[in-house]
C-alpha cells in the first residue's frame, strides 16, 4: 500500500514538475529533475502493476494449487510431481512470508500472505 501511495506522490510531482518547466521556460535544471522524476516514476508504476495484477495471482494460485494437492489421493508415478510441486510453491509461500515480514508495509507482499499456511 505504501509503493501505491508513493506513486501517486511521485506522478503528481512530475505533472508539478512538467508544467513548471514548460512555463517558466527552464530546460536546464528543469529537464533534470524532470527525467529523474520520471524514471522513479517509471520503475514506481512497474512496482505498482506488480502489486496490482501479479501478487495477487500468485497468491490465487498458491491457494488452488494447495487444495488440489491437499485433496488429492496420487499413485507413486504421480507423487514425485506432486512433492515437486508442494515444495516449489512452500519456497514461494516462505519468501513472501519473509519479504512482508522484513519490509512490512514497503513489501509489495500484501498482509495476507502471513495467514497463509504451508502445504502439508
């Protein structure tokens, strides 16, 4: 929440920014500070889609691929590809953990992921 609240700051500053620049008719220091608040902004808005769109299909999928494994009774062709499967996702389930943990609300980790559990 943090990063989103940071980019709407950092797109106001270049609006700010631009129009200063345009009307005062200062390309020099202007046209600095202009590009550098626009590559924050940038890499701010690609942190923001991450936030938006990818974490939460990640975490939607951790979640239908834990209740697949959890209900599924396998044979022992089938169970090497589960446990492959189980660990992978149990790795990403500890980084997120981790990341919210150590960047809390700077991690691009929403809360929800500390509530969810690893897969048995």
């Amino acid at each position: 929440m943090t990063t989103l609240i940071l980019t709407v700051g950092l797109i106001i500053v270049f609006a700010t920014l631009t129009w200063l620049m345009f009307r005062n008719d200062n390309f020099g220091f202007g046209m600095l500070t202009t590009s550098v608040c626009a590559l924050a902004t940038i890499v701010a808005l690609a942190f923001a889609g991450m936030i938006v769109f990818i974490v939460p299909s990640e975490i939607n999928t951790f979640e239908l691929h834990k209740k697949y494994i959890e209900i599924y009774d396998t044979d022992a062709l089938q169970n090497a590809g589960l446990i492959k499967n189980k660990i992978e996702l149990n790795q990403w389930l500890y980084k997120a953990q981790f990341n919210r943990e150590q960047f809390g609300e700077w991690s691009y980790y929403p809360s929800v992921v500390l509530e969810l559990e690893p897969i048995e």
